[in-house]
C-alpha cells in the first residue's frame, strides 16, 4: 500500500522485469499471500492497461497464467472479477491479443477453470460483442472453437450466452 501510495507502479515493475524472471515472481507471491488482496491494490492505485503491456513485453501470458492455475486454481475467477470491475475488458484484451496467441491462453484457461463461470463473468461486466470483435481481428476463429469444444459443452457455453445477451439484443 505504501509503496503505491508513494511511486509508480509501472517504475516498479519495469526494474522488476529487467532484473528478475518474472516467472519465478508469481510463484513466491502465491505462496505467500493471496493474490485478490494484491491485486485490489494495484487496480486501485495503478493503470491496469499500462500493466499487462510491459508484463507482456518482457515476459510469457502463458507461464504466468499457469502458476496461477496452478497455486490458486478458483481463483482465476476472483481474479477476473477483480479485472472486469476496475478495468475495460477490452483494452486488456488487446494488449494480450497483441502479445500472445489467444489459443495458447484459451488452452491453458480451459485446462484449469470452467469456461461457464467465466463467461458468466465476463458477460455481466461488458458487451460480448466488443469482445469479438477484437478477438476476430487478431485471431482465426476456425482454429479456436476447436479448443473450446475439446475442453466444455457448447450447448451449456451457449444457454448462458444467450441468457445474458438476450436482453441486449432485442434493443
């Protein structure tokens, strides 16, 4: 709290990313504390896009993305809650559609959480229709239902789609 209170964030961690493997990081965080507190911290006193464009410049999504899983596997949903209500789903989006592969991710969220919670998620807190569009201009979406259906039902994905967006889309 002191530290954000009285520095930049993006200082921090851009020592932090130059010094450290950034891998080893998480894993000692987790460990220790729970990662809701710290990051309600850091949604409050710092800029979240500013954030994932220089975790994403000098480190793997993917890496991190699985010690998290690993350490603290339900709370991925917290953490994304925390995200959607600090933050524009949109703009973090784009900076990790910009960085990494959308599969590689998908994958890796699949493996360790239920598609359906965070779909849920992500619906109350912006418009799916943003959200694909930004995920068709930087990825082929042949490739990527694939993943999706490997992994959940399409049809329990596709009730609670409809069941969120109906409303908006018969404005």
């Amino acid at each position: 709290m002191l530290i954000l209170e009285y520095t930049d964030l993006r200082d921090i961690l851009m020592l932090v990313l130059e010094y450290a493997d950034l891998r080893d990081i998480p894993m000692l965080v987790l460990e220790y504390t729970d990662l809701r507190d710290i990051l309600m911290l850091v949604l409050e006193y710092a800029d979240l896009r500013d954030i994932p464009m220089l975790v994403l410049e000098y480190t793997d999504l993917r890496d991190i993305l699985m010690l998290i899983s690993e350490y603290r596997p339900t709370d991925l949903k917290d953490v994304l809650m925390l995200i959607l209500e600090y933050t524009d789903l949109r703009d973090v989006l784009m900076l990790i559609l910009e960085y990494t592969g959308l599969r590689d991710i998908l994958m890796l969220i699949l493996e360790y959480t239920d598609l359906r919670d965070i779909l849920m998620l992500i619906l109350e807190y912006t418009d799916l229709r943003d959200i694909l569009m930004l995920i068709l201009e930087y990825t082929d979406l042949r490739a990527d239902p694939m993943l999706i259906l490997e992994y959940t039902d399409l049809r329990v994905v596709g009730v609670t789609i409809y069941d969120k967006t109906a409303c908006k889309l018969t404005r």
